[in-house]
C-alpha cells in the first residue's frame, strides 16, 4: 500500500499555508480558479505565485497586477500553468524576469516516512568543528546550486555524510517554520551524486525533524527527477505544486 498523510498532517499543512497565503483553508481547493492578493507570506514578492493542491489553481498577486490578471486567471488550467512556456503566453505583457516551477511540495509524517536504511555511510548531525568540511564542500558547488539546497541560517540544523577521507559528501538541513513545519534542504558534493549519499541525509534530517514533532517539508523542481524520486522513497507525499513569477517592477 502506497504511504498516505494523515488527516491530522494535512490539516496543519492546510493551515500553514492558508495563513502564508492569506486566504481560507477552503480556498485551497476549489472547483474554480482563485485569485487574490499577497497575504502574510508572501508580502514584498514583487510576482505572481501559482498554488496548485487540486485542479483549479490558487493565484496570489501584487495589488497592482490584480486588474489585469482578473480577466485571465478564470481561465488557467492545470494543463496551461504547467506547460514551460506559462510565464511568456500568459505574463508576458508583465515582463516576467524568471520563473521557478513547477515544483514539487511534498511533506512527511511518522506514517508515510519510509527511512534509509542501506545508506553506504551514514549521515551524522554536524558541529562547529565540521565548518572546515562544509566550506570545502561549498567551494565544489555553484553559487546558484548552495542559494537553493542549503542552509546556514540560525536555528537550522545541519546533518551531513562524511566520507572515510573526511570529505563532506552530503549536507542536509532542516528549518523551523512556523505553523510546526521544517523546511529540508540538500545539497551534495558533485562526485557523490546519484550514488544514495543525499538520501542518508535527508533521511537523517526527516528523522530529527519528526523527533522535534515537526512536520518536515521537501521542495524542488519537478524537472529534478532525482531529487523527487529522492523524496518519493524517503515517503514524501506530494501536497501541491507551485510555480513562481518574478515580474518587472509595478508599472
């Protein structure tokens, strides 16, 4: 049987993401699109973000694009939002500037995750004393690569594989959110892609994560496959896909 959420988790991601976006948790999944403007979360995103978590999307713009998307948000579809060219045909008068998405939102919980247990080396919260290590492992991956899969913030976690030489092969870590949620990030050494380092960590992660009773959050790109397929053996279950706008400032 195919892992599942329980209600209880999907009534705190519904939550979590009603008050980010500002909307009723009923809005999240309407027969009919829905168009509104930036709530909480998503205050100062000078851009458009699709929610995806049924068939009819969940649209949240700046106040002074919202005359102008009311006439053509009634028509967006699934199918439309997800094809690559979204952004040009339907933003383009808007001067779209870059577009991340579609991409998975996935989340875990003590039901569905599904843990690492043939990890080639196993995955070890990290010190002070490994910060040596992580910048090692920083030098070998590109600017856009680290913004995107780590974190160094206060209050993250971090877990990492580290291989018999001492290299850092992997670095998870995970961020409290509010609403009881974590974010986990990954990001591993280009030599070890592919070869089940990541998921040791993100599996080391989810672990400390649900032991701290947080409800961990897994996102990437759904062009990633082998991040997504990552987090579907981890037990990751798909919530919502998001695509994001980033638009020219207001005219």
């Amino acid at each position: 049987m195919n892992p599942a959420l329980s209600p209880e988790t999907r009534a705190i991601v519904d939550a979590h993401w009603a008050a980010k976006l500002g909307c009723a948790e009923s809005q999240l999944r309407l027969a009919t699109p829905v168009l509104l403007p930036h709530g909480p979360g998503l205050s100062g995103y000078g851009g458009v973000y699709v929610l995806l978590v049924a068939d009819a999307p969940l649209v949240s713009a700046p106040e002074w694009a919202l005359d102008d998307l009311g006439v053509r948000v009634p028509d967006w579809t699934m199918e439309r939002i997800l094809v690559p060219c979204f952004a040009e045909e339907e933003l383009g008068h808007l001067r779209p500037l870059r577009t991340i998405g579609p991409a998975l939102l996935a989340y875990a919980d003590r039901g569905s995750f599904r843990p690492c247990v043939d990890a080639p080396v196993p995955a070890r919260k990290l010190t002070r004393d490994d910060a040596p290590l992580i910048r090692s492992l920083r030098a070998s991956c590109s600017v856009e690569e680290w913004e995107h899969g780590a974190c160094d913030t206060v209050g993250c976690v971090q877990v990492g594989v580290v291989l018999g030489d001492g290299q850092l092969a992997a670095l998870a870590a995970v961020e409290p959110l509010p609403d009881g949620l974590a974010q986990i990030y990954i990001i591993a050494h280009p030599e070890h892609r592919g070869a089940g380092i990541g998921r040791a960590a993100v599996s080391r992660a989810t672990e400390f994560a649900l032991a701290q009773g947080l409800i961990p959050q897994y996102q990437t790109l759904d062009a990633n496959t082998p991040s997504t397929a990552l987090a579907a053996r981890l037990g990751y279950i798909r919530w919502g896909t998001s695509v994001a706008v980033r638009l020219s400032t207001a005219p």
